[in-house]
C-alpha cells in the first residue's frame, strides 16, 4: 500500500507530580517538607500526652486504692512488752498479809541476792513485786516546764506529793499502711489509784535504778500531761518529748522501740490506759492502748507496813533479815 502512512496510537503513563504543570518546585518541597514535621510532632506530642494522662491516671487509681485498703485496717500495730519483773540487785515485795512463823522462817533460810528463790517463795502467797524505776532528774537549770514540773512535785506530801517508783515498758508500732501514719503524742488515761491494801514490805528498797526510759509519764499529773523527754543518763532534758520529736509508721516504714516509764503514787494501786494521738490523710484520730483488755497498774508499798522485813547489815557485820516495822 505506498503511499499510505501508518500511524499507531501511544499511551503515556504521567505519575502524580509528573504531568504538565506539576512539577516539583522548590516551594513545593518546602511545604511538603513542612507539612511532614507538623504531622511528625503532632504524633509525638499526642503520645506523649496520652503516655502522662495515662501515668496520671493510673497513679491516681493507684491512690484511691491505697486509701480504700487502709481504710479496711487499723492504722497501727502496737505491741507493749514489759515491766521485766526480774531483779539483779535490789528488790521489794508486798503483801496484803503478814508472814506466818513458818514463812518467815523460810525466808530467813534464804540468801537475800537470791532473788529468784525468793521469788519462788513469795509469789505463790500473793507477793506482788514492786516497781524499780526512778523519777527522772530535773536538774536546776531546766526549762521553765520542768521547774513547773519540780515545783508540782514537791508541794505535796506522802501519797499526795513526790511521785513514786515507776516501771518501764517498752512500745513497738508496726503499720502495714500505704499512705502515712504519724504519732504525734502518748499520754495516760482513763487513770485510777486507791490506798494500797499491803501491809507487809519484804526486801530492800528499790534505789530507781530501773532501765532508763526514753520519755516519762506520772500518774501523779493529770491524765493527758504530755510526756517528759529523758536523756541517756536518765535527767529529764524536755517537758514535752512529742513537741520535737515524731513517730512515722505509714508507708511500710518500721521505727524503733519507744521506752515508756510510768510512775506512781505513793502508798497508792493505780491503773491507767495509754492514749495514743496519731494523724493519717484523713484527719487527727485518738486511740487506747490497754493491757491485753485490762489496764495497766503500778503499785507503790504502804506507808507504814506492820511487816517490813528486811535483808539488812547485822551487828555481827554480815547480811541478815530483820523486821524493821519499828526501826532497825
């Protein structure tokens, strides 16, 4: 066939960009580039705002949760140990009764530094032992709450006067508490005494040399009188222990023991309670500590026992018992 032309049809494929008109220009790069960034950082900022509310939330849960559990359980473990109701040197006991003949004669036989065989004797006729511990001294340079202290004590006579011996126990908190729980005092309460009913005193008297008690509390002040600071060496250093010093025991922490000698009256039975002040998140709470359902109690001996059996220097120079109901 000359002369005729032949013509075939072609197709061409224009990807985006590529066609008439779409070029890709400088400023077309520019915004491409920053519509990237904005897209990229819009990404990391929404995670990074989802990862924190998530945290936040999740913390805040954890809160509520903490609160609920703790509100199912008390704040507070305490376990009270004591008084140690043995005697290396001195020691005293008391009786609603004097001994017959034949138990004074089995006293006699006994050495008087042999206390726990004359422990032995005693107990089971209703010997009660008497406390060790000393009134914490006050020295002449005190604070003014402990002069006031001193002056309170001394204006007194016999059971209304000077506070007797007193015994030490020993308080140990625990918590298993998530959020925190602070003691903030311990005090006495619910506080009773009554003339002793002894009227044997067999022994030697005690010379307050008892363990030295980290705070001191007297059942001769009105319940509630905050808690005397006692040092090492058993002087009384502040009026008030729990205005410089706190105990924490919320967030599983675990404190150490705290000693607590409670004294007497004197010639008076007294029993109290303690009173412990604590704080948590929701609010100031009071609680009482007591012996096991019972109250605590000390004793102190009569005024004038009509038996007051002694382990005393005899003429002969040598250690010996003798009844010193009317002066030895």
């Amino acid at each position: 066939m000359a002369g005729r032309d032949i013509r075939e049809e072609s197709h061409h494929y224009h990807a985006p960009g590529s066609g008439p008109g779409r070029r890709l220009t400088p400023r077309r790069a520019v915004l491409a580039t920053a519509l990237a960034l904005v897209v990229i950082a819009a990404g990391i900022v929404s995670d990074r705002w989802y990862s924190d509310f998530t945290a936040a939330d999740s913390a805040a849960a954890k809160r509520r949760g903490n609160a609920v559990a703790d509100s199912r359980s008390t704040p507070f473990q305490v376990v009270v140990d004591g008084p140690d109701l043995s005697r290396s040197d001195a020691w005293a006991f008391i009786l609603d009764h004097t001994l017959t003949p034949q138990e004074t004669t089995a006293l006699e036989r006994l050495n008087g530094s042999d206390f726990q065989d004359i422990a032995t004797l005693l107990r089971p006729l209703g010997a009660r032992l008497l406390p060790e511990g000393g009134v914490p001294q006050i020295g002449a340079n005190a604070d003014p709450g402990l002069q006031a202290i001193e002056k309170r004590y001394e204006s007194g006579d016999l059971g209304e006067g000077y506070p007797s011996h007193g015994d030490t126990y020993r308080l140990h908190f625990t918590s298993d508490h998530a959020t925190p729980v602070t003691i903030e005092s311990i005090t006495t309460t619910d506080v009773s005494c009554r003339p002793t009913h002894a009227i044997a005193y067999l022994g030697e008297r005690p010379q307050g040399e008892g363990p030295v008690p980290t705070i001191y509390l007297s059942l001769r002040d009105p319940a509630g009188t905050p808690a005397i600071e006692v040092d090492d060496a058993g002087n009384a250093v502040n009026s008030d222990y729990f205005a410089h010093n706190k105990i924490d025991v919320g967030q599983y922490t675990t404190p150490g023991d705290l000693n607590i000698e409670v004294g007497g009256v004197r010639h008076e039975l007294c029993s109290w309670d303690f009173k412990v002040d604590y704080l948590t998140p929701s609010g100031k709470f009071s609680t009482v500590v007591d012996d096991n359902g019972r109250p605590f109690s000390v004793e102190d001996g009569p005024y004038r026992p009509v038996q007051d059996v002694q382990y005393v220097p005899q003429n002969s120079g040598k250690m010996g018992w003798a009844d010193c109901a009317h002066g030895c």
